[in-house]
C-alpha cells in the first residue's frame, strides 16, 4: 500500500493508492473538489490550470500529483478568497481584468509568481539588461503572461492589474536601478507591446527603406522635413 502525502492551500491531505498516471489538476478537482485550476486545452498550451509549486507557476495538467510529495502547493484559493482578496486580486477587481472569469485563476497564480520573479531580477526572453531587467516595462510583463491565454481578449486590464501591484511593490527598486543607469530613462513603453516583426517583414521593410535613386523623390524627401 502506497501513500501520498500533498500540502495544497496550507492544508494535508493523504491519498491511499492513488493512481500514479493522477494529474495534480485532477486530483485538485476531481478529489479534493478545489475548483480554481480549470482545464482548459489539457496540454499546458493555455495556462488555465496553473498553478503554484513551492512559490514557482507550473501548469497542473502536464504533471502527476505522485512527484509532488513534500511540496507546497498553492491555487488561487489558497491566494486569496473573496473575503480576504489579495493584492493582486483587488487589482484585477479594480481594474475589471476578466470578462467570463475562466481563465482568471491561472492568469492570477501566474502573475503572482511573475511579481516575485521581478522582485527577484530573473530576466526574460526580451529582457535588454539580464542583469537588471526592468519588469514594470509593458513588454516585459506580456510576455511574462504570454503562457496564459485569455479567450476573452482582456489583456489590456490584465496588464494594467499587474503593472499597479508592481508599482507599488518595485517601485523603490526601479527608481534605484533608474538613478543608476540613468540611459534607461525613458524607456517605458504605453499601450499593448505586440511582437517584433518577423524575418519576412524586416525584409519586406528594408526594401521600402532603400534610398531611391529618382532625383525628384530625393527633393521631396528632403523638402518634407524642412
């Protein structure tokens, strides 16, 4: 007889038998009835199932409950309840960062792990500076999210969420690492970071952006910036 032993949400819990092929997104729901992981897509593909590992975001349903034992394990209701909502959560309540609601439990472990993530100078894959990475940058934070999906198309108030609590978290930090670097100034970005263009569109780019050899599209040129 074989036991397994979880702490999910601060509480045990103590399994007898249980099938080893039992993913921790199935167990949280199916056993213990813990409804805030969703299955989404099933294939870690959408991040509605994520949840916290010993403070880091995984997605439950690409992994068995068995490798967990000893583990802290955290969903969004051991983040907060709507009685005792934290941070975050409030952010994302302020700022209506959700429409139907069902991607909102991933989106949230997720953010919560990056807040720390930032906290600690973990760069990511656009970070310029690896060692001091700017996370309050709209880029930064899109594509620290990029694994949660949001059928609903609320990213905008997802990041505006985000960005409140890690201003009010970071801020010191980034006004240091500002005052440090002060080339840095003025480069956060407004708006929606969308992806660099790709390899067929800096080709398509670079040649519009040849210089024309006509002496009349010269003169206007240079007349237009006169």
């Amino acid at each position: 007889m074989s036991t397994l032993t979880l702490t999910i949400n601060d509480k045990q819990h103590r399994f007898e038998n249980l099938d080893t092929r039992t993913t921790l997104l199935d167990l949280c729901r199916q056993h213990l009835q813990i409804t805030g992981p969703k299955k989404g897509c099933d294939h870690g593909q959408c991040g509605a199932c994520t949840i916290l590992i010993n403070g880091e975001r995984i997605n439950s349903c690409l992994t068995l409950a068995v490798m967990h034992d000893g583990d802290k394990i955290t969903t969004i209701e051991g983040i907060g309840m709507p009685e005792s909502l934290s941070e975050l959560q409030q952010a994302f309540k302020d700022h209506d960062a959700f429409q139907c609601g069902y991607c909102t439990p991933g989106q949230i472990c997720s953010a919560t792990a990056l807040i720390e993530e930032v906290k600690q100078n973990w760069p990511s894959y656009v970070s310029t500076d690896l060692e001091n990475p700017d996370g309050l940058l709209v880029q930064e934070i899109a594509e620290r999210m990029s694994g949660n999906i949001c059928r609903c198309s609320a990213y905008p108030n997802i990041i505006k969420a985000i960005s409140q609590v890690l201003e009010s978290q970071v801020a010191d930090k980034a006004n240091s690492l500002s005052e440090m670097s002060p080339t840095t100034t003025g480069t956060a970005v407004t708006g929606i970071w969308s992806p660099p263009p790709s390899v067929a569109q800096l080709g398509k780019s670079s040649a519009t952006d040849r210089p024309s050899t006509n002496k009349s599209a010269r003169s206007n040129t240079a007349g237009d910036r006169s």
